[in-house]
C-alpha cells in the first residue's frame, strides 16, 4: 500500500462500504429466508414488497448484479402466488 493520504483515506472508505455491503446482503438473506417460511398467501405477499425493495436496493449499490437481483425476485414471486 502506497504510504498517501489519499490512499488511506481510500482504504478506510473501502472497509467501511465493504462492511456496510455485508451488513445489508446479509440481512437482505435473512428477509428472503423469513419469507419462504411464510405460509400464508396474505402475509407473504406483504413481505415480498419489502424483500423485493430490498434486493432492488442490493443491486442499486452494486451489492449484487442486477440479473441475480431479478432472477431472485422472480422466485420469490413464483413462490408466493403458489401459495393457496
């Protein structure tokens, strides 16, 4: 590492935007498993709004590519409109 201020400056940025980016996929994981838990129509259907703002979010910061992003909101839609 070159011995800037800039450079660390850019180091220190990076390992919070790394940690804020984990903290944000990881929850949004939990949101997706919470959800396919769900066995009520009604209920689901509510949460999938939320889960599917959090994946667009994920995806808006680069978290995660914007096809992976669609792909996991499809089956998630998949999933929940199954529910009877």
């Amino acid at each position: 590492m070159a011995n800037h201020k800039a450079t660390k400056k850019d180091v220190r940025q990076s390992r919070k935007r790394n940690e804020r980016n984990r903290y944000y996929g990881k929850t949004t994981r939990n949101a997706i498993r919470d959800l396919k838990a769900i066995t009520e129509k009604a209920t689901a259907e509510k949460e999938l709004n939320e889960v599917a703002s959090m994946i667009d979010k994920l995806a808006k910061r680069n978290v995660i590519h914007k096809n992976k992003a669609a792909n996991l909101k499809s089956k998630l839609a998949k999933k929940v409109n199954a529910l009877a």
